[in-house]
C-alpha cells in the first residue's frame, strides 16, 4: 500500500468523503478527458432510447435506494 493511501485511511470518513467528492468534482470538470469505449456508448445510447420509448418503466431513484437499503 503507497504512503498516499496509508495517510487516507487514517482520515475520518467524513474527510474521505469530502475527499472523495473533491476528487470526483475535478473529473466532472475535465470530462472531456474520459472516453466511453464503443460498446459503452452504444449501451448508453440503448438504455437512453429505452426509456424514451417507455418512460414509466423502471423504477425511480428512491425506489432503488429503498431496495439498496434493505439489503443491508
């Protein structure tokens, strides 16, 4: 383990996680930066068109959280 890593874990969770979001801030910024391989932007661009075509279907962002937190 690098000392880098070493010197996160010893952060609270609550600095991690400000860390965390910092660090995922930076990329939404650069985003151009990350490329989507063929096969992930065909099955986004698929995904997309499935709920165009059936907006309903699915469940909502609370629905999923619901069932995530009862796994636990």
């Amino acid at each position: 383990m690098t000392q880098m890593m070493q010197d996160i874990l010893k952060m609270s969770v609550p600095e991690r996680i400000l860390m965390v979001e910092a660090i995922w801030n930076s990329i939404v910024e650069n985003d151009e930066q990350v490329e989507l391989s063929a096969e992930t932007k065909q099955l986004l661009d698929e995904r997309l068109e499935a709920h165009k075509s059936n907006p309903k279907e699915g469940s909502s962002w609370d629905e999923v959280k619901a069932r995530i937190k009862s796994q636990f």
